[in-house]
C-alpha cells in the first residue's frame, strides 16, 4: 500500500473516530493500532499512529472545545463529510474491493467501541459504504454482524454460518416475517463437540471474504495466535481455527459451505484404492483413496519425478488404473466416457499455443471445435467474454509467439492455457504445474485466477512442485507425494507440517507457520520427506532418514485407513461441449492451419520462392549449349546433354521439397494433438487438413519449378505432364513426411534421417547405377529389382524420361513406326543367330556326345523361344518343336529348325522394311504439312533429345541380349520392349506396364503406382503405424 493512500485512511479513521471532551477513545486507537500491524513493521505503525493522532487533533479541535459553540460543530461536521467524500474517492482509485470491506470493518469497529453510537458516526459508516460501492444489502449485513450480538438481526441471515456443539441448530427467529407462509431463511450451521459458546462467520460475497468473532470461553487460536473473545477477525485462505477443546476449523470447510449452497449440480470426484503401473515396472501410483467435491482448490505437492503429472493423467483418464476405480457423480470414467464428455478439462505443464496465431483466434478455433452447436456470434461472444474474464482482451490482437520470440508474457501464456480449457465451463479442471517457469507475481496471478473457478463451483486440482506460502494457503486440500509413486499425506493443507514434524519427532511440532509474519514454508515438509541420514563424520549419506516406502505405511495407518468413501448420483452438470462432425473438423483445422502458415512470412517466402530459385540454379547450369555451324552461341534442346541430369535432378528437388516440408508439421503439434485426442477430436480430419494444405503448397511449388525450368532449357508441351509427375512425386514426399514426422521424437532426428531416405533415392533409382549392375542377388534383367521398385524416384524419373522421349511433339509422330522396326531387327540380327548358335553348339556336343548339361540347356533355351515365336507367328510354324529335346535332337532335326529360323528371319527383316517404308511416307507427308524438311528437322531439334535418347535405346551397353532362366533376353531399345509379366512389373524405361491382359501407358500407370504409395502411407499415418512399430521394437530391445 502507498503513503498516500496509507495517510488517506488514516484521515478516515480520525473522522469517524468518537472523540469526546475527555479526548480520543483509547479502543479506537488500538483498531488504528491493530490495523497498522497488518500493514507495517513497528517503525512504521508508530510513525502512522503519530500521524492518525495529529488528524485527530485537526478534525476533531472544535469538537473538543465549548459546549456553546453549536453552529461552529456542525460546519465542522459539514466539512468532515466532504472530506470523507474526497477520501473515500481517493481511496476507490487505490484498494482492491476486498480491502475496501475490510477498512469498512474497521470503521464501524470503532464507532462500536464508544459507550454510544450515533446517528453522525452512522451517516459517516453509510457515506464510506456508498462511495466505496457496497450493496444496500451486504452493507445491512455488515453493520448488524459488528454492531449486533444478535444474528436474528441480520438482514440475510443465509450468509453467517453459526458454529457451535449443537447438532442441530436451534433458538433462532427470523428477522422479519411479512406474512403467515413467509418462510425465514436461516443461517449455516456447523457442528464441532466440544464447543463451547459460538463463531460466527459472516460472509461478503461480492468479495468471498470472511469475518468472524468467537464468544466461546475456552482458549481459541487463529494460525497459533489468540483469539480474544468477541473481537472480529478476518478467516483468510488457508486459516484454521484450533482449540484443545473441540475440533479445528479449517478456512476450506467454510468456503465450501458456501460455495456448495451456491451449486445448481454438485460434481463428486471420488477415487478408490485406485492403481497404476508402468508396463514391466513397479512405478507408477501406488494404491490410495482420493475424493473430492465441487468448490475446492487441491493440490498435488512433491519432489521431481514423484509421480505427479502421472497421477493427474490418471485423474483425467488419459492412463488405464491397473486397479480401483474412478467415479465422477457415480459414473466410471473408463466405462462411461461418453457420458462424462466435457466434463474434465485439463491443463497440461506444456504449452498448447499456436505460436503463428494471435491471442484471439488461438481461443476461437478452440471454441470452434468444442461447440458445434453455437452460432458464429455465439462462439465470438464467448471467446471475447473469456478473455476479458481472464484479462487477456487487451492482448487479444497479439501474436502469441514462442517461447524465445516472446510477444506475451510467460503469465499471460499460462492463462491462455487455461483459457484453452476454461471455455468449455468443465466442472473438474486439472492442470498440470501452472506456475512452472512464471515469476512470484504471475504465479500468483495464475494461482488466483485457479481460486476463482473454485467460487464458481468448479473443482480444481492442481499439480504443484514448490508453492510459495500464499499458494500454499490457497489448497483447499493437499496430497503429498513421494518417490515411486507413494501418497504420503491427504488432508487439510494447514495441518499438513505439523504431520510431518510429528512424525519425524520434530521439537516444535505444533507450529505450522511463523508467528510473526503468518508465513507458511512449504518446502519444510520436503526437506522433512528427504531428510538424509548423518554419518560418524556428520556428513550426509545417501541414504534417507525414512523410505518413501515407510512413509506410506504412516499414510496408510494415520490417513488412508481413516477414507470413508462416499458416492454420489447427483446428475452430471450440463455443459454445451460438442465435438463436431469429421467435414467440420476438417474446414476448421483447414483454416487454422492456412492462418497459422500465412502470418509466417519466412515461412511463406522460402516456400514459395525455394522451387523457383532452384529451377533457375538447375536450368542455368544445365543448359548446355553446343552451338551451331552458324552460330556458336546457338542453344539446340536435341544437342543438351543434360537433360537427363536435369530430369533426374527434378525428382530429388520434388523429394526434397516435399521431405522438409512436412517434417516439422506433426511432431511440433504433438502436443496440441494430445490434448486433441483428450477431447475426442477426428485424428483423420487434423491429418486430412494438413495433407490438402501440404498438397496445395506441393502444387504450386512443382508447377513453378516446371514452368521455369522447362522454360530455360527450351522443353515444350511438357509442363502438365512434368508437374503431374513432379507433384505426384512431392506429394509422396508429403505424406512420408508426416509419418516421419508422427513417428519420431526429436526435430534434429528428423533432419538427420532425410539423407538416409534420400540417398538411396539416389543410389537406387536405376540413373547413379544401372540396374543391371547391382549386386547379382538383387537383379533380374526382366524387371526392375523389387529394390527399384519401392524408390518413388525410380518410377518418377522413369515416368519424366519415357514420357518426354516418346510424346514429345516430334517422336510421337514415328514412335510407332520406331518400335516395330526396332522390334523386327531385334528379332531378325538379334534373336535368329543366337538361336542358330545354341542349335550349333548342341549338336556339336551331341555329335562328339559331350556335355550333356549344356546340350539340355542349350535345347531348352531354344525350345522356350520357339515356342514363343510359334505363338507370335502362327502362319510361320515350327513343326519339329516337339523334338527339340536331347533325346530326339540330331542334324536332320537342327537343319529343319534352322530352316524355319531362316523362314522367321526373312519374315522379320520383311517387316522391318515395310515399317521404315512407312515412316519414310510419314515423314514426307508431315514435311510437306510443317513446310519443308528443314521444319521438320527443327522440330526434331527442339523436342527431341539425343542423349535422352541414347539412355532410353540403351545404346551404350554393348550386348544386345542376355540369357536368364533359359530365357533370351532383350536388352536393345528397352523404350520400344513390351513387359511380359501380368503384374505391372516391368524392364526399365519400358514404354508400357501390364496389368492381367491389359496395357497401361508408363506415364499413367507410374503416377497411379506414386499414388497408391502415397494411399498406403496414408494408412499407416491415419493408425500411427510407423510410431507404433518403433514403439514396439524399442519394447522388445528393453527386454
């Protein structure tokens, strides 16, 4: 309090005071006295004590002097209401509403303390309630409680709770009866044997304070100070009442009084012998009983590592009891989860703010998913109201930043926090170390506002490692824990030091709190908890005193033994909490997430800008440019070299792109996600409005990247089909992100596992090393390895590089005319002689009746392909097909073989001719239509490719054909080989897949391969596949 205000009161007392000819009442110094004593150190009250007196003296001069000198009293009485007036506005600036009634008490104490109390100093008591805004009502109350020894008398006699021996209450008469049914409203009452005499507790609602006096003759103390008989007393948070004659009497019984008569629909929190254990361990929660009820504040105190945070996901149902049960009003909350939606809130230690969005929409898109069935304006009306009731309007505009880029305090964090929570008006809030990280200031701050939900009828239990003295006096309950899990104290938060240094044998183990300053030291019950042993040196060991294992026996004996459970069916409270519908959810995560990524404007501007920045460094560096007869500067797309690098590079820039970013995009939700989930919010629907946003992000990332790069280095009419493979590509990156992302722990494991997925990208997309060059186990000249087959960048840059070679403007005019010759060759220069030789070898051996395992090999090779040509020619038949076995093969049989082989050969080269006849009709038609040859030249020169060319025609492997499985295998001109097999498996650069009979363009069927990867990744992300699976093969290395 400042030294204005302090002198200011000090006028107001000197006003009221009753002053006679005979001076100052001394009882009324001694309440300015008593009061200063709350305030002030000793220098400091005698210092005001001399100023309230030199008050006196000024406002009281002409009260003390002739009695004849009326008219000069009553201006000075004129002039003093005024002044009290200008006080008490004074005063309205500076003190709280709280210390307001309490300097009300005060007032109308001293007017008490005079053998008459008159209508002046009545006026004056009036005048300071008006200014000070006291309700006519509560003002009535007041007056009467100090003024009256009679309750009967009070206006309300509902807020005074009497205490006495009595069981039931009786001898009380209605203040006033208006008519014959009138039925009076009576005080509380509490029974506490042993009592003799009464406390009456007077409650000011507008302010939850109580006042009380005790008439009793027995010795009473108030937080091990004396209470003098008939004399008012403030009962602050954490205060108790004892006396070696009756019971105590805690603050929390009282407040809970009167919180309860105020609660339409009373929540019951009842625990028994409730037990949890970690899977293959013996930590956890051990067994312990725990109920509660509506309108208090509980806290859950110990070291670090006890078992705290568990206890309360126990609470909340987060983690199945491995014994006991939990009931809220007599429902199970494993059992009957739907029935109890809404009604716990919980507030985890971790921060679930969106660090991109301001204040405001952080609540509003809670609200959004949370009330399904409000109105727009409804859902506005009630974030606004929430903030303003948590004081955070005047921020509600900022964005709430991170930890390190702080635009909100650290308390106005956690209260946003709460804020998450409060909103959907549960009637149990838990919440895990609200005041971790926060000054004293904020702490407090947080713990009142925690307090405030108590008034309004929630029950609130809080998890706290080392409350300061204030905090602590705000438990309206306490529960101990210690190491393992073990309960060690459950009672009263007053009573709990004296426990612990009764049991430790402490000399003073009566004293809860100082004496002089009425300060409570929360961390002597830990210090007491872990005392340690002291050797021979006395040094400390080790080893503690008392075992958290002995302490829980205490607890057991002393506390546990004495829990009587208690259930309830009252009906569970209403509340308005409604998840919505899973296309809801969608929008609403949707549009949370596009604003939480367009107010990043790094974010927005390396994302946006990186795919055209390296389509830019690509297209430059790869723009080879070989130049002409004419011009040496002279840029020619079929002469570009690069192309194929460029092709392959784009896969790994679309990978790449897509890999970085998702990484992040789970795993820094992974806590908001598990509050999700707490509510019961559509995991897919999150999942689902990530992927479309990741997809449209991909989207104009790959379609930049192809316009531009396509652009410089002169490729035409492919952009659509770059992108739909690029995009394709990116979005497979996308959703393998998010698994990643889901599955891993760490941010920097998450970088660090990207080369891993990229580099065999890389190393096993057929570009870096030929298939047919890996290890001999792995390759199959038929088809690509299955190695191949899982790499997304294979059937990428296959896709890029079949569907430029084949539909770019020019070759797609004579690709068809191309394969048929090119499979008539093959056959006719190829196939033919080498069937010849194995025919010759044979029978060579046959003849000089050697090697008998070549001749069967040799035969079956030949046997299998003719059969196959058999089939491809039937006008053309192999009629000594069944004697091309080592039994029945001789020369008679291998010239007629040969025969048919020639007869195959002149087919084929007949078939060559007639193709290349046709492609030369072609090409002078189409000369003719572009205007020339030399136009058809050019647009051989700006859509074909050589070196692309000489890739997908294999022109640089030597061999032509291989032998795998008594099979010939072709390996010339893979783009014109049709696949063989009916699965879709196929050669590289093969122009077409098979799937049962039909054909499938390479183009189309690899983008439709990429998705379906993509679907199956989907899969696993929807059931966290990836996580559980490394879950599970982390369980079993423990074991």
């Amino acid at each position: 309090m400042n030294e204005s205000i302090l002198k200011a009161l000090m006028r107001l007392f000197a006003i009221v005071a009753n002053v006679n000819k005979q001076g100052l009442n001394n009882n009324s110094r001694t309440i300015v006295a008593n009061y200063l004593d709350r305030q002030l150190n000793k220098e400091l009250v005698d210092e005001y004590l001399n100023l309230f007196d030199e008050y006196i003296e000024m406002h009281h001069r002409k009260t003390k002097s002739e009695d004849g000198q009326e008219n000069k009293v009553k201006k000075q009485t004129s002039l003093n209401s005024v002044k009290v007036l200008l006080i008490c506005n004074e005063i309205n600036e500076a003190l709280q509403q709280k210390e307001k009634i309490l300097v009300l008490f005060r007032l109308l104490e001293f007017i008490k303390q005079g053998e008459t109390i008159t209508d002046k100093e009545l006026d004056f008591i009036k005048t300071v309630a008006d200014t000070f805004n006291v309700e006519e009502k509560e003002y009535n109350n007041i007056r009467s409680f100090v003024l009256e020894n009679d309750t009967n008398l009070l206006s309300d006699p509902t807020k005074v709770l009497i205490i006495n021996d009595q069981e039931i209450l009786e001898n009380l008469k209605p203040a006033h009866i208006d008519h014959d049914h009138f039925v009076a409203p009576k005080p509380k009452h509490l029974f506490r044997k042993g009592l003799q005499g009464h406390i009456y507790i007077l409650f000011v609602e507008s302010t939850h304070t109580f006042f009380f006096k005790y008439d009793g003759t027995d010795a009473a103390y108030l937080n091990g100070i004396n209470i003098v008989p008939n004399q008012l007393y403030v009962l602050d948070n954490g205060s108790v009442i004892k006396s070696t004659k009756f019971g105590s009497v805690y603050y929390s019984d009282i407040s809970n009084i009167f919180i309860t008569a105020r609660i339409s629909s009373q929540v019951v929190f009842s625990a028994t012998d409730i037990e949890f254990k970690f899977n293959g361990s013996t930590n956890g929660i051990q067994k312990f009983s725990f109920y509660e009820e509506s309108g208090r504040l509980v806290g859950i105190m110990g070291g670090s590592g006890v078992g705290k945070s568990t206890l309360l996901s126990v609470f909340n149902g987060s983690l199945p009891l491995n014994g006991g049960s939990i009931t809220i009003n007599g429902f199970d909350l494993h059992k009957d989860k739907s029935k109890l939606e809404g009604v716990i809130g919980f507030v985890p230690q971790d921060d679930l703010l969106i660090e991109e969005l301001s204040v405001f929409r952080n609540l509003y898109f809670n609200a959004k998913l949370c009330f399904s069935e409000l109105t727009e304006m409804q859902i506005k009306k009630l974030v606004l109201r929430t903030l303003s009731d948590l004081d955070l309007d005047g921020i509600m505009h900022l964005t709430v930043g991170d930890p390190l880029n702080k635009f909100i305090s650290g308390g106005q964090r956690k209260r946003l926090n709460i804020a998450l929570e409060l909103i959907r008006e549960p009637s149990i809030l838990i919440v895990d170390e609200p005041t971790s990280g926060l000054s004293s200031q904020d702490s407090d701050m947080v713990m009142s506002l925690l307090k405030e939900q108590t008034l309004k009828g929630r029950l609130v239990i809080v998890n706290i490692h080392q409350p300061s003295s204030d905090i602590f006096k705000m438990f309206d309950k306490l529960l101990v824990m210690d190491k393992g899990g073990h309960p060690v104290y459950y009672g009263n938060p007053a009573d709990a030091v004296v426990y612990f240094k009764t049991q430790s044998g402490h000399v003073n183990a009566d004293e809860s709190e100082c004496i002089t300053c009425g300060n409570v030291n929360p961390e002597q019950i830990l210090q007491i908890l872990e005392a340690k042993v002291v050797n021979a040196f006395g040094k400390f060991t080790k080893s503690r005193k008392r075992t958290p294992e002995e302490w829980y026996e205490l607890y057991k004996a002393n506390i546990d033994s004495k829990f009587t459970p208690k259930e309830t069916t009252n009906e569970l409270p209403k509340n308005n909490f409604k998840v919505p519908n899973r296309l809801k959810q969608l929008k609403i995560f949707g549009l949370r997430n596009f604003l939480s990524k367009i107010t990043n404007k790094q974010y927005l501007l390396i994302n946006l800008l990186e795919a055209p920045i390296l389509a830019v460094v690509l297209g430059y560096f790869t723009k080879y440019i070989a130049g002409t007869a004419a011009n040496s500067n002279a840029y020619i797309f079929a002469e570009n070299e690069n192309i194929p690098a460029y092709l392959f590079m784009s896969v790994i820039v679309a990978l790449f792109l897509g890999l970085t970013v998702s990484a992040e995009e789970i795993i820094r939700d992974r806590k908001i996600l598990k509050r999700e989930a707490f509510l019961n919010l559509s995991r897919m629907s999150y999942l689902n409005s990530k992927i479309v946003f990741l997809f449209a992000l991909s989207a104009v990332q790959m379609l930049s990247y192809a316009i531009i790069g396509n652009w410089i280095l002169g490729i035409h009419g492919m952009t659509l089909a770059y992108w739909a493979i690029l995009f394709s590509t990116s979005a497979f990156a996308n959703i393998l992100g998010l698994n990643i992302s889901s599955a891993l722990n760490s941010v920097v494991t998450i970088y660090i596992l990207i080369p891993f997925i990229l580099v065999p990208q890389l190393s096993l997309s057929g570009v870096i090393v030929n298939f047919n060059r890996l290890h001999k186990s792995v390759t199959n000249p038929l088809y690509v390895p299955v190695i191949g087959d899982v790499m997304t960048s294979r059937w990428a840059y296959e896709a890029l590089a079949v569907q430029q070679f084949k539909n770019n403007k020019y070759d797609r005019l004579f690709y068809q005319y191309d394969k048929e010759m090119s499979d008539a060759s093959f056959k006719a220069i190829y196939l033919v002689p080498e069937l010849e030789s194995r025919i010759d070898m044979a029978l060579n051996y046959i003849n000089q009746k050697t090697s008998p395992e070549k001749v069967v090999s040799y035969l079956e090779l030949v046997h299998n392909e003719i059969s196959i040509l058999n089939k491809q020619l039937p006008k053309i038949q192999c009629t000594q097909l069944d004697k091309i076995n080592p039994k029945d093969f001789n020369n008679a049989i291998g010239e007629q073989v040969k025969y048919y082989l020639y007869d195959v050969k002149k087919y084929y080269n007949k078939l060559n001719q007639h193709a290349n006849t046709l492609k030369d009709e072609r090409f002078q038609k189409l000369s003719s239509k572009f205007g020339g040859e030399y136009d058809l030249v050019k647009l051989k020169e700006d859509y074909s490719n050589k070196r692309l060319a000489e890739i997908v025609l294999n022109k640089n492997e030597i061999s032509k054909v291989k032998e795998y499985e008594k099979r010939i295998v072709r390996l010339k001109d893979p783009i014109y080989t049709y696949p063989i097999n009916r699965t879709g498996r196929a050669h590289f650069y093969s122009p077409v897949k098979k799937i049962a009979w039909f054909y499938i363009d390479t183009f189309y069927y690899n983008i439709m391969f990429m998705w379906l990867t993509s679907i199956l990744l989907y899969f696993m992300l929807l059931h966290d596949s990836l996580r559980k699976l490394i879950e599970f093969s982390e369980r079993r290395r423990s074991k």
